[in-house]
C-alpha cells in the first residue's frame, strides 16, 4: 500500500530549524554590533563648560589622567579627583596625586575597585563638597556605561568627556564585550 501524504522526516525539518536558529544569532548579532557601534565607540558626550569638579575615572591607558589634568589646568573646575585605580604604589600617577596645583586634587582607591565604587565617591564627595555639576573624563567604550553608574549615585549635572583611544580592532573587540558585560552587571546591580 502507498500512502498519498508523505510525513516528512525529520531531517529537513532539523535543517530549518538550525538555520532559523543561525539567522536569529545573525540578526542579534548585528542588532549588538550596531548599537554597540553607538554606544562604545561613538558615545554621546558633552561640551565642556565650567564644573565644581572634574573627575578622572580610573583604568589604563594614563591619557584620560592627562586629560583631566589639562581641564583643569584650563580653569574648567577648581577640584580634580582622580580615581587611583591602578593602585596606591603606582608611581605614574605621583605626576597627579603628589603635585602642587593652583586648584584642588584628591586621590582615591576606589571601594569596592569598579566603576561602582568611584561613582559612590564622587556621591560622598559631591555632598561633603555641594558639587552641583560635574565633568567626568574616561575613555571613548566606557562613556556610556559610566553615564549610567555616576548618573545612579550622582543627582547633579554629568559633562562626560572621551580621553583618546585606541584604534587598533582586536582592542575594539575586547571593548564591545567587556562593556556589554559590565553594562549587564550595572543594569541588575540597584541602586547606588
């Protein structure tokens, strides 16, 4: 006896599956290469105007430590705090923490050591010093997020400014997953 319907196998209808699969990776994966595009590597910043205080978030490479200090320098603010992320006994950061300047510095190891434990700093220290408006210097990937943490702790104005980064893409790469990452953890982390 012949049958008039075929029950179809199971292996094509498999193969639709992985490739409908594969497109759903496809177009996530674009959809995060695209906002990530945005986000990391051309974040919203700020045009710069006087502030109570700049503040340097922490991490390598040091051009964001320079940058802050040449704001400064600039008159943009009377304070500088710096976050001395790369730890107590690094002697690059004695040209910022163990100057004389003709304004404020404070430096600091944040607690805990991430962007969390600077943005609850620059919170004691914006209400220890009636800070209304602060300008935030980091690197370009790390803007966007860190708008996000300081914005939590801090109630006044953010200037976020981009230090210089680098261009080179396996660098590019590690950014755009270790900022998805982290803005991961930020959005299920409450509060400050």
């Amino acid at each position: 006896m012949s049958s008039e319907t075929e029950v179809p196998t199971a292996q094509p209808l498999r193969r639709r599956r992985i490739w409908l699969a594969l497109a759903v990776v496809g177009v996530l994966l674009v959809g995060w290469i695209g906002l990530g595009w945005k986000v990391y590597k051309h974040p919203q910043t700020d045009p710069l105007r006087p502030a109570d205080a700049i503040v340097v978030l922490g991490g390598t490479p040091y051009e964001r430590f320079d940058l802050g200090l040449q704001l400064a320098q600039q008159g943009y603010a009377p304070f500088l705090l710096i976050s001395q992320s790369t730890g107590a006994d690094d002697p690059r950061m004695d040209k910022y923490c163990h100057q004389q300047f003709s304004f404020e510095v404070k430096c600091f190891i944040p607690d805990p050591w991430t962007t969390e434990g600077e943005a609850q700093e620059i919170r004691d220290d914006a209400k220890e010093y009636g800070w209304q408006h602060i300008i935030v210097v980091t690197f370009t990937p790390h803007v966007s997020r860190a708008r996000y943490i300081v914005g939590k702790c801090f109630d006044g104005e953010l200037t976020m400014v981009a230090s210089p980064t680098r261009p080179d893409f396996s660098y590019w790469t590690w950014m755009f997953i270790r900022q998805s990452g982290g803005y991961v953890k930020a959005l299920l982390t409450p509060g400050c």
